[in-house]
C-alpha cells in the first residue's frame, strides 16, 4: 500500500484561457490533515473540485487509495469514499435531520424500487448516534431544517459527512459563515476525525483555525502551489508572505 | 429522546412552541367557511346550509348538499393528489385538464356496446371487435394514455430542463387538440354497463379516498416520498446526494399523468359519455385545492391529507355560492380570486417562516 490516501500529479484546470489551476502536485498521507490556504481566486476551490469531480480536470492525474481514479462525478467520488463538504450548502430545507443525513442513502424496511419503505426508526437512532459521536447538539432533530440557525445546518452538513466518511474528508471553507460557539463546534468535530484517523483537506482563510487544526499547510497563488509546510516549521507571517507573494517560487 | 433544555449557542427548544401542522390550519379554515355559509344562509335566505331543514326527509345534516358537495370535489380531487406530487418536487402540471379530455375519448372508445336498445350504436368509434369489451381493456387503455402522456411531459421536464409550465402547456394545448382529432369532435357514447358502474353513485368518492390514503401513504413512508419533498426542497442538494433527479421527476410525472386518466375514466363513466371538451379547466381547479390546501408553489412543503382539507374547501366555496343563490359568472370570478389568494397566502407563509429563522 502506498503512504499516501490521495496524490495528485500535475493536476491542471483551464476555464477557456483561464488557468484557475497549474500543475498541481500534492500529496495526502493517510490519517493525515491538511489545510488549504491562499487568496480568493488562488485556486483552492478549483483544486477542491477537481478531486471532488465537481468538475473534470483539463490534465494530470488523480491517485485516490492507491489507484489512478476519473470520476464521472461528485457522486462516484462519494461513492469512492470521498465525502465533501461543499461551501453552499447541500442540504434538504423541508427535511428533517435524519432525512437529510440519509439522502440518498436511506435504510428501508422493505424494498419495493421507488416505493421502498423507509425504515425511520432505525434512521433516527443512527442519526442520534451520529450526533453523539460528533458532538453536535441539535435541540430537536424531527424539524425541519429550515428552522434552525445556519450554524446548526453547517453541524448537519458536516455531521453528515462525519458519520459516514470513509477514506477522506474534504470541507471547503466549513466556517465562513458560523458564529464563535458554532465555529467551535465544528472544529471539535474535525478533531474527532483527526482521533479517529480520517484524513482531511480543510479548505480555509482563518489562520488561527488553521494552525489549530491541522498538520500541514499548502499554500495557494496564482492557480500553483506555492508552499507546503509543516505547522512546526512555519508561522503565521511566513504564511501570510506566501499568500501574498513577497515569499514564493519554492517549488515543491 | 430531545431534551427539551438542549441548546446549542444559547438556543433553547421549547417543544409546546413547536409549529402547529399545516393541515390542521387548513382544517380550521374549511370550518370557518363553513360556519360563514350557514350563518349568512340563515341570514340572507333563513335556511341551513349544513343542517336538514325539510320535514320530508329524515336525518339531521342536509346530505343531499353534502354529497353533491363530495361528489363534485372528488373528480377534480383524484387530480389534485397527482399535482400536490408534481408541485411537491417544484414543478407544474397544467395538462391535466386536457389529459382527461383526451383519456375520456380514447378509453370511451373502448368501453362501447355494439347494441344501443336493439339498434347498432349510433355512436360507434371502431367495428364490432372493439365492442362489449371485458371491462379491464378500456381501464388500461385509459391508464396507458395517462401514461403515455405523463412519460412526454416528465421527459420534456427532466431531460431538455425546459421549465414544467412550458413543457405541460405544450400538452395542455395538443392533448385537447388529440381529443378533438380522435372522434372528429363528435362524443362517444353508451358504454357497457360494466363501465358505467365504476362512476355509478358515490363510487368516485370511494376512488378519490382510497387514492387518497394511499398516496398519503406512500409520500410519508417511502423513498419516493421523501425524494420528492428533497427534490422538491433543494434540486442541486438531492442531486449532490447520488438521487436520480431526472428519473424520479419522469416518474412524478407519468403518476399525475395516471391519475388524470383515472379521473377521466371516473367522469365518463359518470357522464356515461365522452366529450372532447371534457375536464377543461380542471387542471387549474386540482392546482387550486392543492394551494388552497397549503402546498407550497415552491415545492417541497404540502402534503395529500391538505390537498384532500382543500378540496373540501374548495367544492364548500362552489357549493356555497349555489345555495347562496350566486349568479354562475360570479363563481368564476370568485374561483379566480381564491386561487391568487390562496398563493398570496402562501407568499405571507414563507415570509414569516423566513423572519423567524
């Protein structure tokens, strides 16, 4: 088995003339966390949607578990086990907690193609199950979503993916939109993944949060990878000169 | 098994705040209606609109304007319950109306006997191998147009992204075109009897409720339920989450699709003959009780039990107007009116949902 979860080799996207990304390699020991950093428009969210196959990479390659992999789409990269959190959020208003944590996944009582009877206890059980472990706290999980804070959705969303990650984890930018107490939640949950061992790419423009988090910080500028460095061996200046471009063209 | 004190930031949940259902506030509002048609009819004409108020007939409810309420609400009903699915997961369907105009031609054309009182039938479509036909053939050759139909309109809807109102227009406007063609605009008549039981008496009621419960049923048990209120609720989001969107929405589709046909095959039993301009208007009466039963244009809210609530609502309103004796181009009007008001309705809804957040 190779070291690494996820590799990828020269990995470039093009929009029309456009190079959003250039020759990226980047490499994802298991157990690993990574973070994702560098300024709007880097290319972060574009190398994120490469992996993810929300989009289909103009060249190079992607290694995912050991093998060459070309997703179809996202879906085939979940099913892969690659669970993603997206920056908007992919969440189901009118459904309650454990329907959304299921979509697509549902456990039936008794299938039957279309009409396949839900099985809602065991979903509900699982669901609390999964709260549990990740440490979320919803007051009432039979409501709709709809009416619950933006912070408690995000905890869904990634609740979700917590509870059924699998190989790898990627949150682009988790937090943008939480509040201090929320914001800290989440981050409890990406500490249990560290405790269980699953890897992550954490997309994110908080440095603090950042090198809290995580092993190892790859910068982004200008579509390329610019930087790739341990916590210790960094700071948040050295970081921030990356991103700006007063430090740069180590190759990697 | 949630505590009630768990918060999260501060929030706190207070179970007894939880929001009262949907339907219960449209059962509330059919009470209401009702209440003021029988205060205003012992008012203006000193008589019930609910109650029995003759001496010759027994019984304390005037069920004579109960059933006639009933009965008229359950045809349009069955089509209703395949529009709440259609407007559920987003869409719209606008070619019921015509779909049973067009299912009524061709399964009527099925459903024929070869002698009317000893003479051949006057109004025969085909030869002497399409009469007397066992009772199933008309039933699934009806179905099959729905199908057919719904199939068109959930393949224009889900694979060319055109939006629903366009593609279902499109059928509305052929498929009362097709009815016309099928017979060259003449009826069809005199069924076999076998045929004309299925809307013989309170039968469409039995239909309309057994339909009803079921597709209550399936839209709160099963996985097709729940897609439809994801789809419904957030299209990308349900797609994200390895759902065949394209395929379930055809499927919604071809479900109201049948469901028309149902109800055309219901109506011209009833009628005992098939008209080309048979159901017109029907389709926005069916989308009207599902708004006026709090479906919500945006999809992924509303449920059967409140379509069913405003149905009643909605054959109440029309009923009402009769026993007060309102002119027929009033009631047109007035439909209208409660249609725009029930989505106007349905904006607020959202509106305060939206603030409380």
């Amino acid at each position: 088995m190779s070291d690494f979860i996820l590799e990828t080799r020269g990995l470039t996207k093009r929009y029309g003339g456009v190079h959003a990304l250039e020759d990226a390699n980047f490499t994802l020991r298991h157990g690993e966390h990574v973070a994702v950093v560098g300024d709007n428009g880097a290319g972060k969210s574009t190398f994120v949607r490469q992996i993810t196959a929300v989009e289909q990479r103009s060249a190079g390659e992607v290694i995912f578990d050991g093998a060459p992999v070309n997703f179809a789409g996202p879906l085939q990269a979940r099913e892969s086990g690659i669970e993603t959190v997206f920056q908007t959020l992919a969440l189901a208003d009118d459904l309650d907690v454990p329907s959304n944590l299921f979509l697509g996944r549902e456990l039936f009582k008794f299938k039957l193609g279309p009409f396949s009877i839900l099985d809602r206890k065991t979903m509900r059980e699982k669901t609390m199950e999964a709260l549990k472990t990740t440490a979320v706290k919803i007051p009432n999980v039979d409501n709709p979503i709809r009416n619950m804070s933006g912070g408690q959705r995000q905890c869904v969303s990634i609740a979700r993916t917590a509870a059924f990650a699998s190989k790898l984890v990627i949150m682009d930018e988790p937090t943008a939109a939480l509040g201090v107490q929320e914001t800290a939640q989440v981050e409890n949950i990406i500490r249990g993944l560290k405790d269980r061992g699953v890897p992550l790419i954490l997309v994110s423009h908080n440095l603090r949060q950042v090198f809290d988090l995580v092993d190892r910080i790859v910068v982004f500028r200008r579509g390329r990878i610019v930087a790739s460095l341990r916590k210790d061996e960094t700071d948040g200046n050295d970081i921030v000169s990356y991103i700006t471009g007063v430090k740069g063209g180590v190759e990697v | 098994m949630a505590e009630p004190n768990h918060g999260l930031g501060g929030l706190k949940y207070d179970p007894s705040k939880k929001a009262r259902p949907q339907e219960l506030n449209v059962f509330v509002a059919l009470l209401i209606i009702v209440a003021a048609f029988e205060i205003l009819g012992r008012l203006i004409l000193g008589d019930s609109f609910l109650f029995n108020t003759r001496d010759n007939v027994e019984g304390l409810f005037n069920t004579q304007r109960l059933s006639i309420i009933i009965l008229q609400v359950a045809t349009v009903g069955i089509i209703a319950i395949g529009v709440t699915q259609v407007i559920i997961t987003g869409g719209i369907d606008l070619s019921s109306g015509s779909v049973v105009g067009a299912t009524a031609m061709v399964a009527m054309s099925f459903a024929q006997t070869a002698l009317v009182n000893g003479n051949p039938n006057p109004k025969a479509i085909f030869g002497d191998w399409a009469m007397d036909l066992p009772i199933l053939v008309p039933i699934l050759i009806g179905l099959g147009c729905g199908l057919i139909a719904g199939l068109i309109n959930g393949a224009l809807v889900a694979y060319t992204k055109i939006p629903p109102f366009i593609a279902t227009l499109g059928m509305m406007v052929s498929a009362r075109g097709f009815a016309r063609w099928w017979s060259t605009g003449n009826p069809i008549s005199f069924p076999t009897e076998s045929y004309n039981a299925i809307g013989s008496g309170m039968r469409p009621v039995f239909v309309f409720i057994a339909l009803a419960v079921l597709f209550h049923l399936i839209m709160t048990y099963t996985k097709y339920g729940k897609h439809s209120y994801a789809i419904g609720s957030n299209e990308q989001a349900t797609r994200m989450s390895g759902i065949n969107v394209d395929r379930h929405k055809v499927l919604v589709y071809v479900i109201a699709g049948m469901l028309a046909s149902v109800a055309a095959i219901v109506v011209s039993s009833k009628g005992q003959t098939a008209q080309a301009n048979m159901g017109v208007m029907y389709e926005l009466d069916a989308i009207a009780m599902a708004v006026i039963g709090g479906i919500s244009l945006q999809g992924g809210r509303g449920s059967i039990i409140g379509t069913v609530i405003g149905a009643l609502i909605f054959g109440v309103i029309i009923s009402g107007f009769t026993f007060l004796k309102l002119d027929a181009y009033y009631q047109e009007m007035v439909k209208g009116a409660i249609i725009v008001g029930a989505v106007v309705l349905d904006q607020w809804r959202q509106k305060s949902r939206g603030a409380r957040v």
